[in-house]
C-alpha cells in the first residue's frame, strides 16, 4: 500500500508574479449563513436579516453582509496563497463592484502581483496578491489586494520537528 501526503500549500518559492489560481471550492450563501454571520459580528443593519425590512428598500431582498463575503472569499484562496502564512501583513483596495444576495454562489481566484525575500526574517518571503470574488453569473462581487509573510520550503511549524 502507497501512503500519499496531501496538498501541503504553497511555499514562498512557489510564488510566481503573473501566476493566477482559480480557487477550487465554490460556495453558496444561505439566509442562516448571512443572518448568524451579521449577529456574531454585531452588526445591526437590518437589510441582513430582517426579510421584512430588506423588502422594502431597492434591493428588495437581503443583502447578504460584505464582511462575510470578504471572510468566504479569503478563506476559498487560503488552500492556493495562504496554507503556509506567518501572518498577514495588510489588506488594501478592497471593492465591492456588485451585490451579493442570499442564494448566490460564490468562486474566487487569485493573482500573484509580488513576491520578495523578508528583510528580517530569512526564514519568510513576502507575498502579495489580488483577489476576485464572482457569482454565479461570472460577476464580480470583491476585489482586494493581500499581502502576507509565507514561511520558505522546510521552515515553519509542520517542519520544525524535523530540523
């Protein structure tokens, strides 16, 4: 019998300018997703999760909260851009092109814009990517730039036994 190691994540020498990822999981958002996200986060605008309400604006409908959509998307691009992170380091430009509604799938992907050795930490690289949030009908939703600290090849805590 063959024991085959799963899909550890990319390493800062794995990083090409240019490269994109289309991120392997979708994900549909439902009414219980929108509304629990909006209450754990305390946020209390009522167009989450007051149908009623949402009804009566331009929308018509729920809108689902931003944040989650910003949550759901970095965590869909975590598997290709961030499996091996240090720590992220900053998330600018983020946009929100189009709205998201409850019943709405969503696929991401990832462009890698940078990459550069850490001038403190020899053990990290510098990595920074765009990523795009679409629904269903190929529409883009988000849009933000990411840059983290991603450890090199044979550092890190999955490795640190073994040095």
């Amino acid at each position: 019998m063959t024991t085959h190691t799963g899909w550890q994540g990319r390493f800062y020498e794995d990083f090409t300018v240019g490269d994109v990822y289309d991120h392997p999981l979708g994900r549909t958002i439902t009414t219980t997703d929108n509304i629990w996200f909006t209450l754990l986060t305390q946020n209390t605008a009522p167009l989450h999760f007051d149908h009623e309400y949402a009804r009566r604006t331009d929308f018509g409908k729920p809108l689902v909260n931003s944040t989650l959509t910003l949550a759901l998307v970095a965590g869909q691009s975590v598997t290709d851009v961030s499996q091996n992170v240090y720590a992220n380091l900053g998330w600018d430009r983020i946009v929100l092109p189009a709205p998201v509604f409850e019943g709405d799938t969503i696929h991401s992907r990832s462009e890698v814009t940078g990459t550069r050795p850490s001038g403190s930490r020899p053990h990290l690289g510098v990595v920074s990517v765009r990523t795009t949030g679409v629904k269903q009908t190929g529409e883009a939703v988000i849009e933000f730039e990411r840059t983290l600290l991603v450890y090199k090849r044979g550092h890190g805590p999955r490795f640190e036994e073994a040095s």
